[in-house]
DNA sequence: TAGATTGTTAATCGATTAACAATC
DNA sequence: TAGATTGTTAATCGATTAACAATC
C-alpha cells in the first residue's frame, strides 16, 4: 500500500537494495546511493579546480566519509580506480551521475509558494546538480499568474496538465501541512515518480513513487536530544 | 577527529546508539532516535484533536512506519503502554518529549540571511516543536541593524556574544557554501553543540558537536536514481 | 474468561568495518 | 622490485522483522 517511502526524515528505509544501472548486473545498497550525491559533489569541486586524478582518501576527505567507506561504496558500480593510482575524476564523475541518472536533466515542479516554496524557486543549485524547475504551482489566487524565479505561476487545477506538458518526473510539496497529501495524489495522479516533501506529515503513496521527506524541526529534535545533558 | 556528523544528507552515522534520559539505564538507538520526532508530531496532533488513548496501530499509521517498528521503538523508551488497551497519549507526548530533550525549548541562531535564511526566519514550525529562535547573523553590511522576524541581524563579530548572551545551543546554517566551514567553527568556538546545515559542504567538528546536513539538491538525486529506467 | 494489544526475545537482514589479496 | 592504492572477501555490528509470551 504504501510505496518506497525511502526516507521519513533522515532515514534510508524502504527496499534496500536497487537494480543498478547499464552494464552492471549488481544492485546498489541504499545507504550507498544515499551517500552518491555527495561523493559527485564532490568530484564536480575537484573537476573546477582542474584535478584529474584523485586517491580514494581525497575524495573520502572532501565528501566526509572514511575512505573504505567511500570504496566500499564505489566497489557497487564497478571498478573504476587504477591501483596504486586513484581515480579518474572525470570518469568517476560521469559514472557516478549516471548510476545516478543525473545525466540528463530531470523536470522538477514546485508546489507551495509560501516563504519556503519561494526560496526554493530561487535556489540556483538546483540547474548545477542535474534539475529543471520547469513549473510552479499555488492555490493562493494572488499568487497565480504572477511570475516568480521566471516562471508564471500556476492554479492547481492546472497541475495535470502542467506535469504532462513538460515531462516533469519529480513534485516538490512545501505547502502547509494540512493539504500535502491532496498535493501528493494530484501530483502521482498527474505521473510524478519522486516526491519530496517539506511538509511535517507522513504522505502515503502508491507502489511505484518514491517519497523523501526533509523536515526541519524534527533535525532540531534530533540534534536536541544528542544535546541534552543525561539527567542521572 | 570527525564529530558526531549524525547524517550526512539523510542517514544516520554516528554512534549508534546514545546513553537515555532519566531513569532508563538502557540507550536508545539512533534509528528510534531519528523517528521519535515523527512519532512525536503525531501524538501532538492527536492530543490536539482530544483523542485520549491510541494503539500503536493507529499511532504508526499516523507517523507512517509499521506497529512493529513502533512499538519496538517505544520499548526502548520504557514501558508506556496498557496491553489490551494502547497508550495514553498525554503520558506518552511527554515521556518521548522527555527523552528527546524538548520539554524545555532550546534556543537557536541562524546565520545566513539569503533566501533559505529568510525562510526559516519566518518559519512558523520552530515555536511548537520546542526551538525559540533567539539570534540571526548576516555578513551582508546592508542586512545589518535591519529587523527580519522580529530580529535584529547581527554582524558575524558579534555570534560569539549573540550565542553566550542568549544561551544558545544550536546553530542553523543557511550561507553560501565556501564560508560553512568558517562559519560552523565560529559557532563550536562560541559554544553550541548540534549544528543543523544546508550548504552542500561536509563539515568537520570536535567530537562533542552533532552536525546534521540537509542537501535538497542531494534529495532530488537520490530520487533521480529510483526514477531511472534502468537501461537494459 | 476471551479478546486485544503491548513488549520482549529470537531470527533475519543489511550496513559497516577489518583484513588482505590483487595490481598498477 | 617496492610502494601505493584499489577492490574483494570475511567478520562484526546494528536495525528490522517475526514469533510469542505477558497482561490488561
């Protein structure tokens, strides 16, 4: 009933292991390809400033990893380094983006456009890393047709169409709480494979979708317990 | 060397599990840690809506996790439940905020005025869930002196007073990447102990500090790698 | 008592770490 | 060849799930 609901707030859950992609007939555990983005990341850093070549040490520095962790991980895709050598970083970084399937970029609509919904419209990082923000969507009729980020804003009755016109594969939901999961259905029912949501509330969702959760309170509560003093 | 980096974007590392609150001799292991928020926020919204006493069926539906997985969870917080009946809600908002260390509100500085900072500045989400946020810090000249939320921005000279003046313990971190480092070393010399970040940087602290990473752009990856079709 | 539901103990599964063999 | 470094295989550890006993 209730999908790949891959993360709740930090959390890798759901099947925890992939099929992998092109030649490989491994699968990808789920932890590793948490830790993917952050690896290419850092490859990108390292291909600006002109490194071609990196040592699994380096690299496990730059993404905050220990190095066997970082190897282990790579050893998933293949056996891209040179022994006694490192890694090339242009190649690591075109295989990593694609078992990652960032190498074409994926159309990204956004739900919600309160002071949340507006700072993501506006985050340039999104282009870098492989993302088209290609629509936005509100219920406020202020809001819509007004142009934010430079795209027009659009009715929720439009969000079918919207997703089916440009391709869009992923929903962004940073709506109040209490419609997320009304966005979340029309966003699955327009096609959508991947949500993520900056809602505080569990969405449910069929099979075939993938939901990420981040929710920034429930970080605090986190760091907050870490941070309390054991009473004795 | 590496602190406590509980979650890089969305998984728990770390020590895996953490010496418990008050009377419990028993600890309580990172997982449950990072979903005790979930469960938390369900029981708020029951007990806002009257509802007296849950089953853990119900309570896991509305936090979205199985009744094993929280019912497991809950023993190692104690034993809170009635057999045959559920769980008073009331006791148990306050015994899963009791262990989270949220009964007492923690005090937060954001540093990073940009459109994520404005964002979270203007979040309404903080108050209820046991976070006041007491100080905010920009290096930007022109946003200092100026009110945003009902703040004043400090310049970045004065976070080390702002964090021992107001007792704060948690620092949020909303800049531009290259100065996170910069700025995360500033907040642990100043004093806090959790650091919640969302620029795309692994940071390093002292092992007494947890930091934990939101990267949207890492989310959206993440569900990039489930959306793809896997070429055969 | 019977039915419902919690909470513990045991079994399985996945993730991380350690050891080491392979090879550049 | 010797040194460096990758990548695999094995060992450990933690988290989840299943089975069941306890008890309201």
């Amino acid at each position: 009933m209730t999908g790949r609901v891959v993360a709740r707030s930090p959390l890798v859950g759901g099947p925890t292991s992939v099929p992998a992609t092109s030649g490989t007939a491994t699968s990808v555990p789920a932890a590793t390809v948490s830790r993917l983005p952050g690896y290419l990341h850092a490859l990108d850093g390292l291909h600006a400033n002109g490194t071609a070549v990196v040592t699994s040490q380096e690299l496990a520095r730059a993404a905050g990893v220990t190095s066997v962790q970082l190897r282990k991980d790579l050893s998933f895709l293949g056996s891209y380094g040179r022994r006694g050598v490192g890694y090339d970083v242009e190649h690591l970084r075109h295989q990593v983006a694609d078992v990652l399937g960032v190498r074409e970029p994926h159309s990204v609509v956004l739900v919600g456009l309160g002071n949340l919904g507006h700072a993501l419209a506006h985050y340039g990082g999104f282009a870098d890393r492989g993302f088209t923000l290609v629509g936005l969507v509100d219920a406020d009729p202020a809001l819509v047709g007004t142009e934010v980020a430079g795209l027009v804003v659009e009715p929720p009755e439009r969000l079918a169409e919207l997703v089916g016109r440009t391709g869009a594969t992923i929903g962004v939901i940073a709506t109040p709480a209490g419609v997320a999961q009304d966005v979340c259905d029309a966003l699955v029912a327009a096609g959508v494979t991947g949500v993520l949501t900056f809602a505080p509330r569990a969405l449910r969702v069929p099979a075939h979708v993938d939901v990420r959760a981040v929710d920034v309170a429930s970080e605090l509560q986190i760091l907050a317990f870490h941070a309390r003093r054991p009473r004795a």
